[in-house]
C-alpha cells in the first residue's frame, strides 16, 4: 500500500471512531512494516476533546488478543484491559500489536533496530493525525520496548513522554530498563511501579536505579503505588500486583493525570 494512501486511510478511519469509550468503539489498522507483507496491529480509538495520546505497549510475547473493529482488544495484560479507562480519562488511545511476522516478542527482539523501526513507524501516523503530545506507555516487557523506541527515536520529534510500570529491572534480561542508556532519554518520564510487585524480574527494590540514569530526562518521577488485592495466578503475569490487579482505575489515573501536568 502506498504511504500517501495508507495515510488518507488512517486519517479516515480515526475521524469515524465515536468520541465515547463506553461501547468500545474504535478501529483496527494494520501498518505496513518494512519488511515484505509483515504489518503492525493497531487499535485506534479517538476521544473528543483529549489532551493527549497514549500508545500502549503490552508485555509478556508483544500480543494484544483478540482484535476487531468496534470491540477492544480482549488480553488481559494491565495497559491493554485497562485502554477503555485511558479513554474515559480523556485520552486518545493506540493499543499496539505484535508484528505479524513475529510469534513472539522476546527481550531481545524488543531492543532490535526491526522493533524500533516498527514502533516508529506506528508513531508516525499517529503523529500525522492526531494533535498534542504523544505518549509511549509500556509495562512489564514493554518497557523494554518504550525505553529502547525512547532512545533511538529521541532526535525525531515522535515522542513526548514515556510511561514505564511494573518495569523489567533484572540485568539478566537485555534490555532491563537500567541497563539501556537513560542518559540519552531527554522528554518526561514517569516510573509506576507495585510496592507488592513479585516477578523476579521486576524487582521493587531495584526500581530507584532508573531514576538515578534518568540524569537528562526535564522531568522524571517514581510513583510506587500500594493498593488493589486479590491477585492471581502467576506473580509476573496480569492478574497479579504486577498487573495492579484490583486498582485499574486507581492506577490509570495516576499516569493520565501526570501526562497532561507532568511534575518531578
């Protein structure tokens, strides 16, 4: 498809999606990847009067579930469940997929010049159709994607802040968050992490060492958060207090409230 093309589609398919998030109404794109007949997954879903745009990056293999006009992606993963709340919160909303080509989005691949490159190009359309700024928000094995897309990316104008919760912290794993170069990130970043969060790699404790690399980043704030319950199933996986299970709403406030006034 040609990109003029694909644009004037992209544009059309945004300015058809109704300004309300209650009926879940939005529109699945597919960008085109660089490489051959490979697309990008992209839920849309517009809000009238938003202050801002949040492009969510999911964790765990990259995937988003089940994708179709009209109906939000159904995974479970926290940013993904939690898009209709970023919506009603006044924001505009891209729940990003995985790669068709890819079956899986391991550490490695996330930090991948392919990966950025994907990610840049779903921020640019976003870019070319929707004002005010953009925000990349990633969780769990996402933030290795945001952090990674944040550091390439930073001479291009495509993003505006990063958001990083339940942030892959283990040096162990490429790309944990304060093993990349924060140095180079220079837009606002706001870390959201559970106090209770029990995924190995995601340690609490080891959390503060992102806002000590963040040293040229204007604005840059730690929010360790305490509430939710009733977690299940695996402790590095959605439902658990890796996933802020139980305070959704709590925790989707703290990061759209931040965006449209960032403080340190």
């Amino acid at each position: 498809m040609q990109l003029k093309t694909f644009v004037w589609l992209f544009v059309s398919l945004l300015l058809a999606v109704p300004a309300s998030a209650a009926d879940g109404a939005g529109e699945l794109i597919r960008i085109p990847s660089a490489r051959a007949a490979a697309t990008i997954p992209v839920f849309v879903h517009t809000t009238k009067g938003a202050r801002a745009t949040v492009v969510l990056l999911s964790g765990g293999g990259g995937g988003i579930g089940n994708v179709k006009d009209g109906v939000w992606p159904d995974s479970k993963n926290f940013v993904v469940r939690t898009a209709p709340q970023f919506a009603n919160n006044g924001v505009n909303v891209a729940v990003v997929g995985r790669v068709s080509d890819m079956k899986d989005l391991d550490y490695s691949d996330r930090v991948s010049t392919t990966h950025v490159d994907d990610l840049r190009r779903v921020l640019q359309m976003v870019k070319k159709t929707v004002s005010g700024p953009i925000w990349l928000v990633g969780t769990s094995r996402g933030t290795v994607s945001a952090t990674a897309a944040g550091i390439a990316l930073r001479d291009q104008k495509l993003i505006d802040g990063l958001v990083l919760t339940s942030s892959v912290t283990n040096f162990k794993k490429t790309g944990a968050i304060p093993s990349q170069n924060l140095d180079l990130l220079t837009v606002p970043v706001l870390v959201m992490h559970h106090e209770r969060d029990a995924c190995k790699i995601c340690n609490p404790n080891e959390v503060p060492a992102i806002l000590k690399g963040l040293t040229n980043a204007p604005i840059k704030k730690l929010v360790m958060v305490n509430g939710g319950g009733n977690p299940i199933g695996d402790p590095c996986e959605a439902l658990h207090y890796h996933g802020f299970i139980g305070m959704e709403k709590e925790a989707v406030s703290i990061i759209t409230n931040w965006i449209k006034k960032p403080t340190g």
